[in-house]
C-alpha cells in the first residue's frame, strides 16, 4: 500500500520550521509562537500526533535559546514556557475533539442499527406486492413524508383466498411510532379475517373491532375494502376513504379519445354509502361494482390529492390520470409519482400510498364461487359463520399467515377530513 503523506502533519511541521528557520537566521525571537504549529495539527488529528508535535516544538524552542545565546534567561524561560502552554492547549483540543467524533460515530452506528430495524418492520408492515395474481395485476408505490423513514401511517395490503382477491388501504390519524404500530394491527385483523368471514362488510367490522380495542381515544383509520371475483365483480366496503379511481378504455360519455382512436375515460368509482372510519364505525355498507378485461383501479390515499405545490393548490389528480393508461403498472405509476413530487415542489407533506390494479383474462373460464366451507386450505375456519349474513365479526383478530397481501382506498373524507370534523364536533361540544 503506498503511503500517502499526512497533510495536517506536514503542514505543522512547516510552520515550525519556518518559525525556526527565521527566528535562528534572522535573529528574531520567534521560540514563543513555536507551539501555534501544534494547534494547527490538533484541528485535524488526534492527541498523539498533536504531543508529538507539540514536544517538538518545546525542544526547538530550548535549542533556539542556545542557538541565541539566552538560554536561562528570563526572555528564553518565558518563551518556553508559552509553548508549552500552547501544546498543552493543542493536546486538550485534540483529546475533546476525538472524543465527540468518538460519540457521533456510535451515534452513526446505532442509527445504522434503528435503519436496518425499520427497513424489517417495513417488509413486515408492507411486504411486497405480487404483481400477478390469476385474473389480476398489481403494482404499488409508498412515499414516506418523513426524510430517512420507509413507513408510515398509511397502509395496504393483498390477499388471495380461493374465490377472491381481497385488497385493503387505509391511512391512521397521525404519525410517527404511534401511527406505525395502528396500522400493524389494522394490518393483522385484516390478514385473520380475509381468510375467516365471507363478505367485506364483515372483514371491515372486525377492523374495526381491532382499532377500538387498541387505539387511544381520538384515534382512527380511513380504509377501504376491495373484493375482486374472477367473474369482474367488484365489492367494496368504506370506511371513511377517498373513492377508488376507474380507468377504463371502453366508449363512454365524455371519454378521451386517443390517438389510435380508442376511447379511454378515468373517474371516480361512486360508493353506495361510505361510513365513518375505523374507530368511529362497527357497521358499513358494501358497494358493487364491475370492471372489464384491461380496465384499471387507482387506490391511494390522501397524500396523492392533498399534496401541495409551493403556492398552495392541491394536486388535481383528473388531469394526470393520463399517465396510468399506458406502459406497465410499475412505469405508469412512476410517472405518476414523478408529477405529484414535481407538483409538491419535491417534498411531500404527508404520507402517499398507491394500488394501481388491472383485470386480466383468466387462464380458464372462471366457475361461479361456491360457498367457502372449513374444508378450503384458505376459506374460512371451523366456527365462523360465513352462511349468515348478519354475523358477527369474531372477538379477537390477530395476524395470520396467508397469500400474499395488497391494498386499496375507499371513499371518504380521508384521514385530514376526519381529523377536521372531529376538531369542530369537539368544538361545538365544549
């Protein structure tokens, strides 16, 4: 390894022969100023190369006084004297400074640690999205508001089951750690009840069960629910979420025509009768829907429509649902992202989750779904009561292992919404 010479040493070295130099051949008393090259070096090196140099200039600074003929005297003593001064001064530098680049290098390293933590509660929280599952594809973005943080609030997730593909999205009031563990246990009561009761109404009330018994008093989650059945039937259940988008390519009133003369039109999907958010509801209300071979669902949360440009206009995401119709789901997702962080000046104020979701054909033709029975690996559990409409949800609702998992928004005022209505209800009520 060739060896690379150390500036801030040399550079000491050199103000000290300098000093030396002119004050032995010029005849000037410089001894006292010695000790400045050993305060130069304490600026960049440890307390060793800092005693080292700072020994050598004591040394210098005695030779100079015989050099001068004032060895002894009172002038020499004194000059030698400041320079020791000096290098002691230079030797406590040094020490102070090593020790707190000491303590910011374990500060690196134990933020090193907490990182490498979150990144796993990340790939927990929010796995991987499968980007084909029979009879669909998908495709998801996160975006944490918080600079160095991965997760957030907002949450989503995709599960198979036998008959259907069930997705969730959802967005907790507030942020940070609090917010995090949430939307864990939104996430578990949705993975346990996916698999264990029929219709989303009830995967929503046991949501729903799960935030009132572990959220604080003015916590809430705006979600919404989606089942895709093979045969294009859509159900949806809000609890609180802003509408789905629907991209479609078939003729409509008002479509946009494209260039190869197919028509192609993005609107909101209406919900029969959106309910309060998790926390604030126990009942909801599922919408149907339809959707055909190539059509497209947009699922975000409130981070996508309430992002803010510099002079305060939200994005209006009706003019860019143009990005989404062509390429791949990760590409026109990408250009959606890149419009929305380009509108937000490039920073975003909240939390952004998206679902971008487009049906496609079935390898066979799709069979009319039987009633799920415990038998099914994936359907419901021995005790639940899928045949009865107006069951209950179960008491408890923990995570559970099952395929892999997707999310979706449903209609709603959305989590800032909420947190308004709340704040005047409180208002009016004091």
């Amino acid at each position: 390894m060739p060896w690379k010479p150390d500036r801030a040493l040399m550079l000491g070295l050199a103000v000290l022969a300098c000093a030396v130099g002119i004050g032995l051949f010029a005849n000037v008393a410089l001894a006292g100023y010695f000790g400045l090259s050993a305060l130069l070096v304490s600026g960049a090196r440890g307390p060793r190369r800092t005693a080292a140099i700072g020994g050598l200039a004591v040394v210098m600074a005695v030779i100079s006084g015989i050099w001068d003929d004032r060895f002894g005297k009172p002038q020499h003593l004194a000059a030698v004297g400041l320079v020791i001064a000096q290098s002691a001064v230079a030797v406590w530098i040094a020490v102070h400074r090593s020790l707190r680049e000491a303590e910011l290098r374990h500060r690196e390293s134990e933020l090193r640690q907490v990182r490498a933590v979150a990144d796993v509660a990340q790939r927990a929280l929010l796995p991987d999205v499968p980007t084909t599952i029979e009879g669909a594809a998908l495709a998801a973005r996160y975006l944490s508001a918080a600079e160095e943080a991965s997760i957030g609030g907002d949450l989503y997730e995709v599960v198979a089951t036998k008959h259907t593909i069930r997705v969730i999205i959802g967005d907790v009031r507030g942020k940070g750690l609090p917010a995090v563990r949430l939307a864990s246990v939104v996430l578990g009561a949705f993975r346990e009840a996916a698999v264990t009761w029929l219709e989303p109404e009830q995967v929503a009330a046991a949501c729903a069960q799960a935030v009132n018994r572990q959220a604080e008093a003015e916590d809430f989650v705006t979600a919404l629910l989606l089942d895709i059945h093979p045969d294009g039937r859509l159900s949806l259940c809000s609890a609180g979420h802003h509408p789905p988008m629907h991209l479609s390519r078939r003729p409509s009133d008002g479509a946009e025509v494209t260039g190869g003369g197919q028509e192609r039109a993005g609107q909101e999907m209406r919900l029969k009768s959106p309910s309060p958010p998790l926390g604030l509801a126990e009942r909801f209300t599922p919408t149907a829907g339809q959707w055909a071979v190539g059509d497209r669902l947009l699922l975000f949360t409130d981070g996508l429509i309430e992002a803010r440009s510099p002079g305060g206009e939200f994005f209006p995401l009706q003019d860019h649902l143009d990005v989404l119709f062509d390429g791949t789901l990760e590409e026109a997702l990408d250009r959606l992202t890149e419009r929305v962080t380009l509108h937000a000046g490039g920073h975003l104020r909240d939390d952004l989750a998206m679902l971008l979701i487009e049906r496609r054909p079935l390898a066979s033709e799709p069979t009319v779904p039987r009633q799920l029975s415990a038998a099914d690996n994936n359907g419901p559990r021995t005790g639940s009561r899928v045949t009865d409409p107006d069951a209950e949800p179960p008491a408890t609702a923990t995570p559970a292992a099952s395929g892999g998992p997707v999310y979706v928004r449903a209609i709603g005022l959305g989590a800032s919404g909420w947190r308004r209505l709340r704040a005047g209800r409180s208002h009016r009520s004091a």
